[in-house]
C-alpha cells in the first residue's frame, strides 16, 4: 500500500531555477533554466507578441505579455516551483552609459514587483547576439547586424565585436529598401562590413536581401555576404551571456545550422577584443531595481597576470643588491696577500650587479598610446541674454551689444525704360453746320478716323449758319484752328484731306478736315532712373559694408569674445542719391551711413556648455579630448531682442587614464606583458613601448623606477 506524502518527508528539490526575459521592439522572449552542479538545460521557452513597440508599450501591456510568456514558460517546471531569479535582455536604446534609463527603470521594476520577480542582472541583446556569434566562428564579429519586426527594422553595426552605431526605422516599401536607406545614414564608418545578419525575421528573408540592387552610394567594398540567424538566436545569446556570467555550463549540443558562415579574414578588422561578457552589465545574485545599475568596470584598472619567467628571474638577480655593503667588503679583506687574481671574479660579480641595478632602476621607458577616439555628438536649443547673466543649466549665454558705423557707396546699373519725342502739330478747317454758334474753348479733343486724339491749341468761336428753306443750299460756317497730337510719335502725322470728328458732336453738325498733312511727331525709348534701381541701392548696401562693419567690432570687443553672425539691427541714415526717379541715365549712385548692431558673447562660456552637455551623456571613466572639441551654433534666429540658436557640439571621447598609477602598475614588467595589457585598455589600437638606453641580447623591460616610466596619450583624429 502507496503511503501518503506528509509535508515533513518531502524531498527536497536539487535544481535552482532561472528565467531569462528577453523584451524586443514587438516581442517578448521567457526562457526558464534548471541548475545543477553548475550545469544549466533550457526546460521552458514561449514568446509572445507587444501591439505596440515596448518603447511606447503601457506598462499594463508589459504586464500582460510578459505574464503570458512567463506562464507558458513555466508549464515544464516541476509541481510548486516558480521562477523568480531572472536575467533581462535589453534593446540597446533601453541603455545609456551603462546603466538602464530612469523611465525604463521604473517599467521593470513595476513589472517585478506586479509578478514576483527578482532581477539579478541585465545584458543588451546586440551586445549578447555579438559575444555568441564570436564563440562560434573564433573570432571577432564586423558585420550589420538587422534585427526584422513586422513594422519596424532596426540596424546595428559591429565592428571587431563593438557597437558602433544603432538606428531604427518603420518599414517602407521592403525591407531591404528600408535597411539600405537607414546604411545612407550611418556616420560612424568609413567602410560599411561586406556582411549582413539577419535575425527575428518571421521567414527566411535572405532571398530577398540578396536580389536587391543596393546603393552606389554605400560604402561596400564589393557586395555583402547575407546570413540569417536561427530562430530564437537572441534569447539563446542572453542566456549564454548570463551562463557565462554565473559560471555555468550549458548543456547544448551544438548544431550545424547554427553556425552561420565566418567573414573571410582578409576583411576582418584587426582591432583588439577588449570587453567581455561582464562589460553587460550583468551582475549575478543582484536585484537591479533595488541597487545601483551594474557598471562597466573601470578600463583605468588594468589588472596585471602573474609573474613571468622573466620577472622571476630578475627578481633572483635583484637580491644581490640585500647583501650587506660590510658584508661585501669583508670580502675583500679575506683575501689572502699576493693572491690578486680573486679579485677579478668578485669585481666581476659587483659589476654584474650593478648592471643589473642600473638596468632595472637606472633606464627611462616610453609608452605611447595610440588612442582611436569615440565620436559623440550633441544639440542644445540656447538663447543669447544682454540682460541676465549666464546659466548653464537653462541654456542661457551671457552677451552684450556693439555697435559701429560704416559710411559708403554703392552704384547700379539704371534699369528703368521710358519713351521721349515730340507730338504731331496741324492745322484743321471746322465746319459747323447748325444754326447756333458753337464756343469750342482749349483742348477740346478731335479724333481721327483710326482713333489719335489732338486738342485744340486755343479756344475759338464758330458761328451757325443762317436759316433757309428747304430747297435752299447752305454752307456751313468755318474757322481754322491749329491742333497738336496728345501722344508723341509719328502714327500722329496724318496726311492732308484727313475728316476728324469734334468733341461729342455728330460729324453732320460739326466736322473737321486738315487741308494739309501733320508733322512733327516723333517717339524714341531711353533709359531712366527707376525705383526699384534705387531700392536695389538701399537693399545691397549694408551688405557691401557687413566684413567691414565686423572687422571694426571685432576690433572692440576683447579677443576671448565672439561675434555672432546675424545683427541685431541695420539701419541706414544720410542717404544721398545723385540722380533721381524717372530722371534719364545710364546709372545711379548711392552714398549713406549704414549703422550695424550686434551681439557678442564670451568663447569659454559657449565652451564650458558644451562640455557640461558632453559630461552629462559620458561615463565617469571618459573624458573629452578638449584640444578637439568642436562647437558650433546653426539655425541662429531672432525674434523681438530674443536670440536663439542651436548648439552643436562634437567631441572625442577617449579614456580616463592616470598616467601615474598606470605607469606604477607596468613598471618592471615586460614589453609583451605591458602591452598585453595595455591593449585591453578601451579604444587603445597601437601601443609603443622603448627604453632607454637600449641594451641588446636582454630581455625587454620597462624600468623599475616608476617615475622613469614616460605615459603618451596619443589621439588618432
């Protein structure tokens, strides 16, 4: 008969369990581990899918997917066990010098809190996938790493097993339209890697990559190779990474299809490998929302290897310098009388010695350091203030007003076109044919047959005609009068026997007729003074003046201040034209003072901006390469006394390094030990070390005397 279990019989269960999660742009990854003896074996795997992308994604929807994934993970445990001990796998944008960022933070912390969780640690996912892709093919990874959503792409480029750069785009069109336009905007690199990875992608993809035409413009040495991860590549890589960490084996047999096809080496870069998988972050038996953010270790600590057979035996030869000066010389009077040829071997012995004193403690070494600088960059919206002082913190840039006045000229080309001449001129016989008398005074207009208007030249008084019958015939009354045309030009000179109609009246009452035919018009085009010629004059004035008026301040303003490159105020006083509107000329000339109004502010104030906003995204063990600090104001705009501009600043980043320590901690040791060492050192890429004097047939040391030990910080630009 079965015996029933009681509580205090039970066995108790061998394994610890682990979960790792693994939060992607539109997925999210549990994966649940069993321990034994340092030994681990994935029991549990199940993804689940965000609605939107977890940059944006609720906090509620987190819960909600990761619970899912956490639940369906856990149906392989054994009864009553949960998983609480678990390893994040971050995006890389979740990150920020090391450390998780504050709003994504507190996300994970909530999460842990609402489902029982308690982190030990984290790893970016790039970084991992990098580290594993390394251990299989033996050697550092340059590729493109190209992680496929359903919605979105994102690009990372890896170069010597480094993350240079990460962009991320929604898809348009393909995505190896998308992939290929988001390359055009990488500016970490020179020479894009011939190859490209492909992960996270719901099908295989490498068809399509390899069919696309890609962009001249790329900087490809030839056309890149395409590989494609295998499924749930990621989240295999974090848990190597935190296996790693923990001192576990992974129990994985290792699979042909896994392993994707190495670079070939002539395109490898040769850059030293300097982090490894504890520069993740990941930091064991830790709850992360509870204590600081795990930290890189500082690359200034450079932990020196054992000794080596050269050190030992150079410690050996070094303890003849402990025997005792009395001691040394009682050997000498131990010498028995007229045996002088002892002396040669024990001055032999002395001479070593002291050579060998000389040679560790009496030479000077150099160390130079090639440094390959990191290039960061920054923008900051800053405003320019005449009337408070300057504040960092807020943006604001101390400045003051200068002022100068120029006087000059400045002379164009007339452009205006009119039309001079001389009207026709005649003489008109007028008929009227009523019985009244018609008063026609000056400038009565009379109109010719195609439509030319003339004006009498003075008033005249025509009379009627008498009454009559019927059957009589009456002429009508005449007056001649000259008339002159209205317009210039020739069409005015009519011919003789031309009939012109008077004013309003009707040609039966009264009618006009030249006897003789018009001259005298004529009409000619010349040019003249136009106003936009002189507006022209006004408008490129000051700018003529603009190098001299800034020389001119420049001369004022004291040599640690700049001028900014737009004035305040132009204005223009004493103008003088020597010609005027409408006037006949071939050209104009304008003579004015122009007064100019800027604004000045001080360079280390800019500078020291600059470096605070650089500070503020840079880790502790970084320091900016000032002699290359490059800053620069665009999109300068003002409105009302307001002046506010965009600042830019880009800056080399290279490591802290403490000369002094580091030159205690490599006196005595080898060449090829020191530069072991010290090509461990981040973004250090050629080390040269020399002593002096050079003595040959002996072994390579830097010397003892840690103030004979000469640190150069080069920086490759």
């Amino acid at each position: 008969m079965k015996l029933p279990s009681l509580p205090f019989i039970k066995k108790k269960n061998p394994f610890s369990y682990f979960l790792v999660l693994v939060l992607r742009n539109e997925k999210a990854s549990a994966v649940i581990f069993e321990e034994l003896e340092g030994k681990i074996r994935v029991i549990g795997h199940r993804t689940e899918y965000f609605q939107k992308p977890i940059e944006i994604a609720s906090t509620e929807e987190m819960l909600e997917v990761l619970d899912k994934a956490i639940s369906s993970a856990e149906e392989s445990l054994p009864e009553n066990i949960e998983t609480q001990k678990t390893i994040f796998g971050l995006i890389e944008s979740w990150v920020e010098n090391d450390k998780i960022k504050k709003e994504y933070l507190a996300k994970l912390k909530k999460v842990s809190d609402e489902l029982g969780l308690t982190p030990i640690g984290f790893l970016i996912i790039t970084q991992a996938i990098s580290h594993l892709i390394q251990k299989e093919e033996g050697a550092p990874v340059s590729a493109i790493l190209a992680e496929l959503g359903g919605k979105s792409i994102t690009v990372t480029l890896i170069k010597a097993g480094r993350i240079i750069e990460t962009k991320s785009s929604e898809i348009h069109q393909s995505l190896p339209y998308t992939l290929d336009t988001l390359l055009k905007h990488f500016q970490a690199s020179e020479i894009l890697p011939a190859r490209i990875i492909l992960f996270d992608g719901e099908k295989d993809l490498s068809q399509e990559f390899i069919s696309h035409t890609w962009s001249k413009s790329l900087p490809f040495l030839h056309l890149p190779q395409i590989a494609t991860l295998p499924p749930n590549f990621d989240a295999r890589a974090v848990l190597f990474g935190a296996a790693t960490q923990m001192g576990f084996e992974i129990l994985e047999p290792k699979k042909k299809e896994e392993v994707i096809e190495p670079i070939p080496e002539a395109e490898k870069e040769q850059e030293e490998e300097y982090s490894s998988l504890a520069d993740f972050g990941f930091i064991s038996e830790k709850d992360i929302t509870k204590s600081p953010v795990p930290q890189k270790k500082d690359k200034q600590e450079i932990v020196l290897p054992k000794s080596s057979k050269i050190k030992d035996n150079l410690s050996k030869l070094l303890s003849l310098k402990k025997i005792p000066i009395k001691k040394a010389l009682s050997l000498f009077s131990s010498i028995p009388t007229g045996k002088k040829a002892i002396w040669i071997p024990i001055m032999a012995v002395f001479s070593i010695a002291l050579f060998v004193i000389f040679y560790l403690f009496g030479t000077s070494s150099t160390v130079v350091l090639n440094i390959k600088p990191r290039i960061i960059e920054q923008n900051k919206n800053i405003s320019f203030s005449t009337s408070t002082a300057s504040d960092r913190s807020q943006g604001v840039i101390a400045a003051e007003t200068v002022s100068v006045s120029e006087e000059g000229s400045n002379s164009t080309a007339a452009t205006g076109k009119k039309e001079i001449g001389n009207q026709a001129k005649g003489k008109v016989t007028i008929f009227n044919s009523l019985t009244q008398t018609k008063t026609l005074p000056k400038d009565t207009i009379i109109r010719s047959p195609n439509g030319l208007e003339f004006t009498l030249d003075d008033s005249l008084a025509i009379k009627g005609v008498a009454s009559h019958s019927a059957d009589e015939t009456v002429s009508p009354s005449t007056v001649v009068v000259s008339i002159t045309a209205s317009q210039i030009g020739k069409e005015s000179n009519l011919p003789s026997g031309t009939k012109f109609s008077v004013s309003n009246f009707d040609t039966s009452e009264i009618v006009a007729k030249n006897d003789s035919p018009f001259s005298g018009g004529t009409k000619k085009e010349v040019t003249v003074i136009s106003k936009s010629d002189v507006e022209k004059l006004i408008e490129e004035l000051p700018k003529i003046l603009e190098s001299k008026a800034r020389e001119d301040i420049k001369k004022q303003i004291s040599k640690d201040k700049n001028l900014l490159p737009i004035f305040t105020d132009i204005a223009l006083s004493k103008k003088k034209l020597d010609k005027e509107i409408g006037q006949q000329a071939d050209k104009i000339t304008l003579n004015a003072t122009v007064a100019y109004t800027g604004t000045a502010y001080k360079n280390d104030d800019l500078k020291s901006l600059g470096r605070d906003l650089i500070k503020e995204s840079i880790s502790s063990t970084m320091i900016v390469n000032s002699n290359n600090l490059k800053i620069d104001l665009k999109d300068i705009t003002q409105k009302d006394k307001n002046i506010t501009a965009t600042l830019m600043i880009k800056a080399l980043l290279q490591p802290k390094i403490d000369e002094r320590t580091l030159a205690a901690k490599l006196s005595g040791k080898s060449f090829k030990d020191a530069k072991s060492l010290l090509l461990k050192i981040p973004q250090v890429d050629l080390v040269n070390i020399s002593s002096k004097p050079d003595i040959p047939f002996l072994p390579k040391i830097l010397t003892k005397t840690t103030n004979n030990v000469k640190i150069i910080v080069n920086v490759n630009e």
